[in-house]
C-alpha cells in the first residue's frame, strides 16, 4: 500500500524526521511516496545504510516525488530504475 | 533539505565543531565578571577592563564560534579537505582559550609581556588554520558567492590578526609608532566589517535559503557586496595610511552594511513557514542592531556605541541564534547516521527540537535585547548600566552553558543507547 507524505514546506531536518518516522512505522508490503522540493541528498546515505531503495521522479504537486521501499520489496507502479 | 553545493559526505565529526562552541560561553562568562567588578569604567575604551572584555567576546567568544563553524561548514559547503579534522582542530582549540584569557588578563592588569604571550597564543591558533584553510579555498574553480566571501572573510582576518601582533608590539615599546588610536581604528573596523561582516554576510547567503525556505538574496548583491566591502576596507587603509579622511570609505561601508541588514530582514519576512522560530528573531534582531549602529556611524555617532552595537549585535546574537539551530541539527544529523550504519531502526533518534527546550532560546534572547540599549548607556560611564550589563552578560553565557550542555548530554545519552544495542546482541 502506498503512504504519501508532504514534507515541501517544511524546514530542515523535519523533512528527514518526517521521512525516517514513516518508514519506521511502514508495515510489509507498503511503500512510501515523500512529495518534497529539493532532492533529500543527506537522505540517500541513510536509505542505503538501511537497507531502503528509492526513486527520484518529477512531481505533480511538488517539484519532486521520492519513492522508497526495502530492497527485498519489488519496487512500486511509477518508480524509476537506474 | 537545500542541499544544493554542499558535499554532506564531507561533514566532520560532530565534536570537531562542538569543542569550540562549548568553550565560547566561558569567555562570555569572564567578559561578564569583568565587566560587572568594574561597571564603572565602561565609558573609556582604553580602560583595562573594556580592553580585556572587547577581546574576550571578540576571540574567546565570537572568533572561537565561528572558527569552529568554519571547521564544520567548509568541508561541506566547498568540499575541501582540512586535513585530519580531530587533530588539526585541537591547536586552534588550545591556543584560543589558552590566548584570550590570557590577553585579557594582560589588558587588565596592565601587564604587557603576558599579553604578548597572548597575542602569540592567538597567532598560534588562528594563523595556521587561515593557512590551511585559505589555500585549498583558493584552488577551488568556480566558486559560490559564499566561498568567495569566506576566502575575503579569511584574507582579511589575516591582517587582523597581524595589525593586533603589531599593535601588542607597540605596546610592549618593541615598535614606534605615534598614531595608535588611528591603528587601533582600523583593527577594529577591519575585525568588524572584514572578519565578522564579511564571515556573517557570506555564511547567510548559503543559511538563510538552506534553513528557512526562503528564496535567495538577491544575485546582483551575493555577486557585489563582499569585493565592495573588500574594495572599501582596502580604500579606508588606504586614506589613512596617507593621512587623509577615510570618512568617505566608513560612509559606504555603513551603507552597504545597511542594505544587506534590510535584505536580510525582507528575506526572513518571506519564509515559506510562519510558525514562531527564536532562531528567526535572533537574525533579525541581530540585522536591525546591525541597520543601526550602521546609521548611528553614517550620522556621526559614537564610534564606541557603534562597535558596542555591531559586536553584541552581530558578533553575539548571531552567532547565539546559529547554535540554537546547528548544534541540535549536527547532533541528529550524527545520531542519523551513526544508526543508518547498524543498517536499522534500533532507537528512535529525538527530535531535532527536543534536544533544547522550548523556552530557554527566548529567554536568552531577551536577556540579550535587553543587553544592547543596557551597554549603551553603560559606555556613557553609567555605573548601574555597566553592572546591569555584567549581569546581563553572566546570565547569558550561564544559560548560553546550560542549553549547549543540556543538548550535548541529550547527544552523548542517545549516541550511548546505539553503541550498546548491537553489543548486547552480540
């Protein structure tokens, strides 16, 4: 299941705490669309440490949409793979 | 987050900045007993004790947080290396909390040979880390607009610190010299305007977007205003090296001064979030204090108001405010990373905001409004005022102590509960 966050206006580091909140309470099976308006970069370090992949997409609301997921997870309709 | 231009990979350990930034307080807290055991003699600026204090704030305090910022902020703003950080930080460390009290004792009891053992103490502290850090600085291709002002801000704090070495030297007799007041003059205005102006006004370019979502400065100002101030401190010296009024360069110099402290305001005012945030009003506190002591130097005031208003101003609320919001951001930031490197969640990191409590932050504000019009009438050689404002400096650096301390402990505990996880899991 899809659980979107907006974190655009916030102020950092909300945007991460927000983010690493979610995760934290992310169930098996769901993923995590964060609608943001920079790209996280201190974030990525964090998510590959954890175990988290991600996909950085233009976005519809905001400038960008981050999609992340665990790795042993198959990533989500719309990501991006590099 | 902005993090457009910084290379966070670089960042240093948390305790390579916060080693200078919980010393700082204590110099606060020495210029604040001075000050109060001599309220008197606070309306000269050649009494010892206002000598003794000035340095204290201004190399104990302010010189010692924002090289401590800059040991922190240029591997990540410019991705230079500074070299091994946890060694390379600890003679600047040393030799600044060892130089400044003892410069400030030299001023105080007269004794010039212990502030020359000071000064050199300063020297040893500040001149290598402008070496290692200047040079790589100026390698860098296309650097921002706060690269650019740092490496001015650096430039000129060399020759700050050489017009101090210089001027102990005069003191000590080893040198002649018959204009010292004109000497002293443009120490403080190149430690003023080049050092702190320079460093505050370059840093914020990068802060004020990257903290509050509020837009940029205006492109035509980042690009103008360092090599203008550069450009009027240069043409200031100049004038007085050959004897002729520098009035004309200390107007333009308070003119730009007053145009970035009115961008700073309009640029803060437009910040995408509006909920209160103290950091918020210490910056602008800290630009409208700046707007005016830069009006009162235009219209002929006081010069010792106007120094009084820019160091407290600019030199310490600034700063205070920055470290409300660095030293709990550099604390998560470390606990973040050094839980993502267990590769789980095992502890849920606090909050950015509850490593410092809610009211502390306003209450030290306060304390420091009320300090700014408290030392004004102070330098008029008000006894009362100059007490009050010892006081008022002595509770701030205590508060100042307790809040650093209190969200250092936070840091120290939560780091504790990640190391000890794994281990007892073994």
């Amino acid at each position: 299941m899809e659980r979107i966050i907006d974190v655009s206006k916030l102020e950092p580091p909300e945007p991460l705490e927000r983010i690493l909140d979610s995760l934290a309470e992310m169930a098996p099976g769901d993923w995590l669309k964060v609608l943001h308006h920079r790209e996280p970069y201190p974030l990525y370090g964090m998510l590959r440490n954890m175990g988290y992949c991600w996909s950085t997409i233009p976005g519809e609301v905001t400038s960008i949409e981050i999609l992340i997921w665990p790795e042993e997870q198959e990533a989500p309709p719309g990501a991006e793979l590099f | 987050m902005n993090t457009s231009g910084l290379s966070l990979e670089q960042a240093p350990p948390v305790e390579v900045p916060l080693r200078f930034f919980l010393a700082a307080p204590l110099h606060l807290l020495l210029a604040g007993i001075l000050i109060a055991l001599n309220p008197g003699e606070l309306g000269s600026r050649w009494s010892p004790a206002v000598l003794a204090s000035v340095h204290l704030v201004a190399l104990g305090f302010m010189t010692q947080i924002m090289i401590g910022s800059l040991f922190q902020l240029l591997p990540v703003l410019s991705g230079i290396s500074l070299g091994r950080l946890e060694r390379n930080s600890l003679l600047p460390w040393l030799s600044l909390n060892l130089g400044a009290p003892c410069m400030g004792a030299g001023f105080l009891f007269g004794n010039f040979s212990l502030l020359a053992v000071g000064a050199a103490s300063v020297a040893l502290a500040v001149l290598p880390f402008i070496f290692i850090a200047l040079f790589p600085l100026l390698k860098r291709d296309a650097p921002t607009f706060t690269i650019r002002g740092i490496r001015f801000a650096l430039a000129v704090f060399f020759l700050v610190v050489c017009y101090g070495l210089f001027l102990v030297a005069v003191l000590n007799n080893w040198l002649p010299s018959e204009r010292l007041t004109t000497h002293v003059d443009t120490h403080a205005t190149l430690a003023l305007a080049g050092w702190l102006g320079l460093l505050a006004m370059s840093i914020s370019f990068q802060l004020t977007p990257l903290f509050f979502i509020t837009g940029e400065f205006p492109s035509w100002f980042r690009q103008g205003a360092g090599i203008a101030i550069l450009a009027l401190l240069c043409l200031r010296m100049t004038l007085v090296l050959l004897e002729l009024d520098p009035s004309i360069a200390t107007n333009l110099l308070s003119l730009t001064a007053m145009l970035f402290s009115l961008l700073f305001i309009r640029l803060l005012r437009k910040r995408a979030r509006k909920t209160p945030d103290p950091v918020v009003f210490y910056w602008q506190v800290s630009a409208l204090t700046l707007f005016i002591a830069s009006l009162l130097l235009l219209f002929g005031g006081q010069g010792e108001t106007v120094a009084a208003l820019a160091l407290i101003g600019v030199g310490v609320i600034m700063p205070c405010g920055t470290l409300l919001k660095i030293i709990p951001f550099l604390s998560w930031l470390q606990l973040q990373n050094n839980q993502s490197k267990l590769g789980r969640f095992v502890i849920r990191i606090p909050h950015m905001n509850s490593f410092i409590d809610a009211t502390s932050p306003w209450i030290l504000l306060a304390l420091l409004i009320l300090l700014l019009p408290s030392l004004a009438v102070a330098l008029r050689g008000y006894s009362y005022a100059g007490l009050f404002s010892g006081l008022l400096l002595i509770a701030c650096a205590l508060l100042q102590m307790r809040i650093f301390i209190g969200a250092h402990t936070k840091f120290r505990s939560t780091n504790r509960k990640i190391i000890e996880i794994p281990l007892k899991a073994d």
